[in-house]
C-alpha cells in the first residue's frame, strides 16, 4: 500500500509528520483559547461579585446574562470537537473504501 502512494507522489510518513503538527497547533489554539476564556471569567466573576455586594439591581441581570453566554460558548465547544469526531470518521471510512478502486 505505501509503495502505491509513493508511486502517486504521497509519502505517507510526510503526511503522518504534518498531521502530528497540525494536531499540536490546533491545541496550542485551544489552549490558548482556553486560557483568554478562564482570565476572561475569572474578571466577569470578580466583577459580578463588586457589583452583587453594591447592592445593585443589575447584578441579577448580569448574572443570567453571563450565565446563558457561558452555556453557548461550552455548547460552541461541544459543536466543535463533534465536527472534528465526524470528520475523523469520515475520513476513516473513506481511506477504507478506497483501497477497492
């Protein structure tokens, strides 16, 4: 199998080596991304608090607020990594139809 695809120009080991890499970049991202989101609710949080313990009327309203956005971002997360799950099964059945011709 891997002579066939060296002959159409694929190096399979190449490939494997780019994969690995992207795979890396992609969670280097989501780590930093994962990191901005915790700074950003940790500051949302202290800030809700200051404005909960003034005694304001608003606070009630910023927490529901924070809350629902909190839930689209984990829900944004959850669409994401299902995507990437399909994909890869995807790809998988389609490297095991090929080999037919």
């Amino acid at each position: 199998m891997s002579e066939s695809l060296r002959d159409w120009g694929f190096d399979p080991a190449v490939f494997e080596t780019r994969a690995k890499q992207s795979i890396e970049n992609a969670k280097g991202d989501l780590s930093e991304i994962t990191g901005v989101l915790r700074e950003a609710l940790y500051r949302t949080r202290q800030t809700l608090l200051n404005v909960q313990k003034s005694g304001e009327p608003v606070a009630a309203e910023l927490r529901q607020g924070f809350e629902r956005a909190w839930e689209e971002i984990e829900q944004a997360f959850a669409r994401a990594r299902q995507r990437v799950r399909d994909s890869r099964s995807a790809s998988a059945r389609d490297a095991g139809d090929d080999w037919l011709g």
